[in-house]
C-alpha cells in the first residue's frame, strides 16, 4: 500500500488490485475515519477528500494501513438485466484478439454475471467486473473522438456501458437501447457499485423490465412574474452554486462555481444567505431585460455594466456594487478587461430548481439548470424571508489576470510523477504554458514549446482525479482540470493546483500564459504494507 499526494485537501491510496480497493473503501465506509469527505474507488486507487483541519495525510496513512483488506465483499441481490444487440464496430476485433468466433464472444459475455466495481468517467458509467477472462482485451491503439451514447463496450477486465456521447477508446461490441444515466429516474444512474449486472442477447427474444422514467414538469415562467428576459448570450451562461457533493456513487463530480470568492462576494452585496444560485457568464456580451423593481450586483473578471431605462437613458455601474433596476431596464454586461468569468446575483435569488441536491450546471456531466441562451426567461423569487445583511466593502479576492499575462500557480505534484522523466518534470515547472481556445469549464487545455516527456506510453489503470489536477495525455501537453472533470481518468496526473489557487485558475482567459510552482506540503506520507 502506498499513500500518495493529490492536493492539499485529497490523497490517493494505491493497492494491489482491485479487491484490496473495495475492502478498503468497504472497512473504511463501515467504520469511517474522522475527517474523511469523500472517497473514490477505481481499479487499484481510493482517492480520499479530506478536511486539513481535522486530519493530517500522515494520519490517514497510519490509519487506513491498519485496515482489514482480505475480508470478502457480500454481492448485492440487486441484478440489473441489460439487452444488448450485439453489433459493434469492434466485435470481429474482439474475436480475432481472442481467439475466438464472434458467436463465442457473444455467448461468453451474456453467460457472464458481471459486478459494477465503481462509477466514473460520466455519470452513470459503471466499471463492472468478474467477465469471462477470455475476453479481456487492451483498448483500442487509437481512441474514437465519438462514441454514440448506449454503447456497449470492453478493455481489459471491464465491460461498461456509455451512458453518453462521448470519447472513448474502449472495445464496442454492442448497443442497448436502455438509458445507463436517466437524471428523472431514481436512482438517476441504472447501475450503482455493488450491483450485478448480466447482460442479454435481444436476438434471443427475451423481454426485459428496465427502470422507468417518471419525467419532471418542466419549470413553467409566469408571464407576470418578476424575471429577466434574455436578450443576449454569446456563450450560453450557466447557473451555479458552491456545488454538488455526496453523489461520486453514481459518477458525478461536484461542479459549482469556478471562482468560488467572487460568488460568495456576489450575494453578499445583494444580501442574500450564503450558496444562493448565481448565474456564471463567461467572457461577457450578456444582456437581459428587466420587468421588476429588484437590486442585482456582478463580481469576478473586471466589467463594465450598463443599464438603460425606458426613457433611454443610460448609467453605467462596476463590479462588487449594489445596481438597482426598476421595469424596462435592460442590462448589458461588457466583455471583461481582465478576467474570464462574472457572476450576477439577483437579491432574494433565482427560481431555479435543484438538482440531484444543487443547482449547479455541470457541463460535463449534463446535470442541473440548463443553461441560458438567448430568449430564455429567468423568474426572480419574490420571498424576502432569510436574507443577510448587505456586503458593502466587496472587492475582489487577488488580481485579475489578463490575456497578455504570466500568471503564477502552486501546484502540488504527485501522485504520477514517477510515470515522467526529470526532464518532463522539469518542462512543467520550468516552461510556460499557454491557455488554448479549447478551454472551457471541465479543463484548461494547455500547449507548451516542449510536450511533457513520459518514460514509456503504458496505460493507467482508472483513477480518481481531483479539481486541479493536471492530467497529461499521450500528446504531452496537459489539461488543468477544474470544476466539471470527470471523476476519474486514465491519463497520469503530475500534480494539482492548490485549492487557494483554483480561483485563479478559473479567472484565466485564453492566451495568458501559466508557470506551475512546485510545492511539498506532503513530507514522507507514503505507507508501505
């Protein structure tokens, strides 16, 4: 057992395998050590969120050292039945991989009673276990950039499900018309760890109950009603909060607010209680009218706002100040100076509908409020009731950075950097490295003169990763994950921003230029058993 730095709130416990894995996440789920937030199971790692305050790193490899890793898992009763049509682009190279017919491959698989191990990558994507090992198989040398949602697929020892469209560069041997992730059924994610999982041949004529969706009424706006009316939205804008937690079961990370002190800030200024939804606009251009007396105020990346009433005429305001609005005014936010992303807050907040317990918007994972485009109306809450007192001396928390600006990260490295040369860990702190267009709320895409150098191109096995956490594929130029990451990953992770640091990470437009400061928060935590 080894315990490895992350960050400086998370750690990674590598295993063995992936038995050792679940007995640890099972002993530690049993018998919970103070302190602990959040645990992520994967195929040899538990990812462990903990509180600084509460527990040291060293403290939590003593501990889970200690634990009972050979205790045997009970299976789950719950078997979930999968009908598949057994079609996939990859099955005659799964076949010829195996040595086997591609009617032996199909019969194999369907005699197998599969275990869903952990969830990640997307919400509802179970990684299950206990296949026929005749049919375990490497990935495909060169992923797919499209991978239609409902795939059913294979690398390794894992079979999964793609509950979404997305990348992917396992195995596809077949396709089931059974949604994996259905946010209006409960649970939302069909499969859930500990679960056994078959699945059936639809050329075989068997019927097969799935779970139903019982669908939400949609959000309905009176016409009436306080609200705003969206005039512009160049980049549709999202509805955030401090986050959503408690559900890595199911594969959704936590999302929220890429720059959690300007949205704290936000509602301050218009007196609301602390984690009332806030609208993200991103790079500005967004416009909206008014039909309501109500006071707004805006923070993060610096803007110019404009109101202009009915009379036509026009004030103009700055950020980190009260705005009061009557009807008819419309409100147009500039694009920033500095900065990337502005929050607007509305005093007594937004009538927007929780999801999965927030009403974060997690791009990534399609979960939470849609969000706002154009011609979308936003219905204001009229209550007064809980409101805080007015933040009248807000500003924000650390300069904004430009588009023409050097800006300086500290970064914990670990837990992969033995997978990289000294001159790929050098590159990283000593290079800098230019945010690309192809930046948005999952990860910060970033492109240096000289790639980051691997000792060899092995695969890793899925691990958890965290907000932060700089992942580095095949191609050597590395992603800065940030708020909707996936939960886990297959690319090693050379070390993570700092959480006092995620803020900044958040404001950073496209073309500034990072350098990565290296820290050593975790002296000699590392646990050997």
């Amino acid at each position: 057992m080894r315990v490895l730095p992350v960050s400086l709130t998370t750690v990674l416990v590598e295993l063995a395998d992936l038995d050792e894995t679940l007995a640890l996440f099972a002993a530690l789920q049993a018998e919970p050590i103070d302190g602990i937030e959040e645990m992520v199971p994967a195929a040899r790692t538990l990812m462990i969120r903990f509180r600084p305050e509460a527990i040291s790193p060293a403290t939590i490899a003593i501990q889970v050292a200690r634990r009972d890793l050979s205790a045997c898992i009970e299976p789950s009763r719950h078997l979930v039945e999968i009908p598949v049509r057994y079609d996939g682009e990859d099955l005659s190279d799964v076949a010829e991989l195996t040595g086997l017919s591609v009617a032996e491959v199909i019969r194999r698989h369907t005699d197998s009673t599969f275990t869903v191990a952990f969830c990640g990558f997307a919400p509802g994507f179970g990684y299950l276990v206990g296949g026929d090992p005749a049919l375990h198989v490497p990935r495909r040398k060169s992923p797919r950039t499209r991978v239609p949602a409902g795939s059913v697929a294979i690398a390794g020892a894992f079979s999964g499900v793609y509950p979404q469209e997305s990348p992917g560069g396992w195995q596809i041997i077949g396709t089931t018309p059974v949604r994996m992730w259905d946010i209006d059924r409960e649970p939302g994610a069909l499969l859930q760890p500990g679960y056994r999982v078959q699945f059936r041949d639809m050329d075989a004529g068997k019927t097969i109950d799935v779970p139903k969706s019982i669908p939400r009424p949609a959000p309905v706006v009176n016409p009436d009603g306080p609200q705003f009316s969206v005039l512009a939205a160049p980049i549709p804008a999202v509805f955030q909060d401090l986050g959503r937690f408690g559900q890595t079961g199911q594969g959704v990370s936590a999302s929220g607010a890429l720059d959690r002190s300007a949205f704290n800030a936000v509602n301050r200024v218009v007196g609301n209680p602390v984690n009332t939804p806030a609208l993200e606009i991103t790079v500005g251009g967004f416009s909206f009218a008014c039909n309501a007396r109500t006071v707004i105020a805006l923070a993060g990346a610096s803007v110019s706002v404009t109101v202009c009433d009915r009379a036509g005429t026009s004030r103009e305001y700055g950020t980190y100040a009260p705005i009061a609005l009557e009807p008819g005014d419309v409100v147009t936010i500039a694009h920033p100076s500095r900065g990337m992303r502005t929050y607007l807050a509305v005093r007594g907040g937004f009538k927007v509908a929780p999801v999965l317990g927030s009403a974060a918007t997690d791009t990534l994972a399609v979960v939470g409020p849609p969000p706002v485009v154009s011609g979308a109306a936003l219905a204001l809450k009229q209550e007064a009731l809980g409101r805080s007192s007015v933040g009248l001396n807000e500003s924000a928390a650390f300069d904004l950075p430009g588009a023409a600006d050097v800006v300086t990260l500290d970064v914990v490295l670990g837990p992969r950097t033995d997978w990289f040369t000294e001159k790929g860990l050098e590159t990283l702190t000593n290079q800098l490295w230019q945010v690309t267009p192809q930046s948005n709320r999952i990860g910060i895409r970033l492109a240096g003169d000289v790639p980051l150098e691997r000792k060899d191109s092995a695969e890793l096995p899925s691990e958890g990763t965290a907000t932060g956490a700089i992942q580095v594929p095949h191609s050597g130029q590395p992603v800065l994950f940030l708020a909707d990451h996936p939960l886990t990953g297959g690319y090693p992770v050379i070390g993570a921003v700092a959480e006092y640091h995620l803020d900044l990470a958040g404001q950073i437009p496209v073309g500034a230029r990072i350098r990565f400061r290296p820290l050593c928060p975790f002296a000699d935590i590392a646990a050997t058993r």
